[in-house]
C-alpha cells in the first residue's frame, strides 16, 4: 500500500518472501530521490528485505521532512533538483534531532571527488549507482544494527546517570556537586584547549567517577568519624568498582581511565596503581584538581567551604608534599584567579 502526502509517499511492508535479512528487525528506512525510476527501483529491493519505506523526491525541506519521520536510515541522492545532498546530509548529521540517524548517499560514479565530499558531509556510507542488491541489503541493515545498538549504548548511560544521582543523594552534604564539577571542569578543559572529545570525557567522568561508591556501605560512607584501615581500604576500591561499572560505554573508553586514576598522586603515593608523574593520564590529572577545589570550596557538615584564595593555597601545599602536577597547578590557578576576577 503507497500512502502519497504530497511529494511524499510511505510504502508499507507487503507479503514478500524476506531475503538476506533478519525477520525480528523491522525498521523504517527514507529514499530521497528526485528520479522515480531509480527511487522506484531502491524501494523495491528494501520492500523485498521488509522494510517500511518513506519516499521523497526531495522537493521538501529534507532536514524538517526527516527530523519529523525520524526513519532508522536515510538513503539520499547526492544531486538533487531543490537542493545539494551533500549539504543537506551535513545539516542532517549537525542537527541534534536528525545526527544519529544514518545517513547513506548515493552517488552516479566512484570517483575521489565523490569520496572526499562523501566523508566532509558526515555520512556514514555511500552507494554507486547502479546499486547492486546485495551491497545495498547488507550496508542497510548493518547500519540499522549500529544505529540500535547505540541507542542501547545510550540507554545503559542513561541507567548509570540515575545509579550516579543516587549515589551523589546519598550523602545530603554533597547535593549539586556532580552538576558544579561538570560545570568547572568543562570550563577549564577550555580553557586548556585540550579538544571537544576530551572535554566530553571530562563532563561525563564529573556525573560518574564516584560511582563506584554504591558498592561501599553506609556505615563506612556516612561514618562522622575517622575510618580504620581496612575501611580506608575497601573505599579506595571504589575507582576500580566504578571503572568495571562504566564499562558499557564503550563509545566512552576515555572516561574509564579518568574514573580509576582520578585519586593517583605525582609522586606516586596515590591509588589503585600508584602511577607517577605523566604516567598519570592527563585527564585524570586535570579531573584530580578540579574535585579537589570543588570539595574544598563547598559546605560540609564537618567543616565550612574555603574561600577560593584558601583552596588555591592548599592545592599550592599539596603540590610542595608532591601530590600534584605543579606546571598543571600553575595554570589551574591562573584559570581561577581569572574565575574570581571576571566576577567582581
């Protein structure tokens, strides 16, 4: 059944016998196509396989035409009457409603020219005209398959954010902290310049690096007074805890390394591992110093927050016994002075 809203038509999943595809994956797949003939042809091959096909000719605005269907895959001609392919994929992967939706270009030749502009516009992989049915079956559904699995991927972050608010709730001093950390530590990444995926990592480890804890109990946790060393012990194992929890994310492998080494020392008398001086992930280190300051300059019940010149003098003290990187401390104290000074 062909369901026609103007320019636009939805064909339905008939009665044909499956090939080369999986029966328990039924997806929605968009053909944008100025040229009948050959979208007619793409459309077959894919009812064949089982899918649900959304036509276009590509007269619409492709962005909002997508945005609203929100297909597992768009299959886009790279010339288009209205439009150019290329930019209209770059708009669809730039876009935060459309950017995790592959998108697949097809082009009329295989030539270089074609393969840069397939790569600079963002797509996830092109077909050459004639397309062969084979090839345009198996890319179909192995990026249908990505495409799930990291909507997976982003509800497991999802469960480890709610486990990682819990833990932060779980002592009512520390209300708030993971969204400030998050908040100071993408600010000093910046400033660093040490690159948008780092800073991702950065911001991911400030919601998650504690969650380990949960394993600990509370009557260590909450204890108002001073832990015995084996109780000391059991929560210096809440890094490794932690890192063997975050290992779903694999998309998010660098804030593993940030989650387990965020309590090393540049001396070396940090844990798990005792790693010294660069051997300490960067990150880890960057991670370390904006915890600290953080800690340092909220309310406890224990004691009242520092001013931010106290915990800059006790980092500064910190760093004279050894424990921090002291050019990293130099430019921390730098980004807060500049901090403290664009507030006044």
């Amino acid at each position: 059944m062909i369901e026609s809203l103007s320019g636009l038509s939805i064909t339905n999943k008939t009665n044909f016998p499956a090939v080369n595809h999986s029966p328990q994956i039924s997806a929605k797949v968009m053909v944008i196509d100025n040229r009948p003939l050959s979208r007619m042809t793409v459309v077959d091959l894919l009812v064949v396989d089982g899918y649900q096909v959304i036509e276009s000719d590509g007269e619409s605005a492709i962005l909002e035409l997508v945005s609203e269907k929100q297909p597992d895959l768009v299959l886009l001609n790279a010339v288009l009457p209205e439009s150019n392919g290329f930019e209209a994929c770059r708009q669809l992967k730039t876009d935060l409603r459309t950017k995790d939706i592959p998108v697949v270009l097809m082009t009329v030749g295989d030539r270089r020219e074609y393969r840069l502009q397939v790569m600079e516009a963002g797509a996830d992989d092109f077909l050459v005209k004639p397309l062969d049915r084979l090839e345009l079956s198996t890319r179909v559904r192995t990026l249908i398959h990505q495409k799930r699995l990291n909507e997976g991927l982003d509800q497991t972050k999802q469960v480890l954010f709610s486990i990682a608010k819990a833990v932060e709730g779980r002592s009512s001093d520390r209300g708030g902290s993971c969204a400030r950390v998050a908040d100071l530590v993408k600010a000093f990444g910046e400033y660093l310049q040490v690159g948008p995926e780092a800073i991702e990592n950065l911001v991911f480890a400030a919601h998650l690096h504690d969650i380990g804890t949960i394993a600990i109990p509370d009557s260590i946790m909450l204890k108002k007074g001073e832990l015995t060393p084996e109780e000391t012990e059991l929560v210096k194992k809440h890094v490794l805890i932690g890192e063997q929890i975050c290992q779903p994310l694999s998309h998010r492998w660098g804030v593993l390394p940030i989650i387990r080494h965020h309590h090393e020392r540049w001396d070396g008398s940090g844990y798990p591992d005792g790693l010294a001086n660069s051997n300490i992930p960067y990150l880890a280190q960057v991670f370390q110093i904006i915890d600290i300051y953080d800690a340092l300059t909220s309310d406890r019940p224990h004691k009242q927050a520092y001013s931010a010149q106290e915990a800059l003098e006790i980092i500064a003290e910190e760093t004279t016994k050894g424990w921090r990187n002291p050019s990293l401390v130099t430019k921390f104290t730098a980004f807060v002075q500049e901090l403290e000074k664009n507030k006044e």
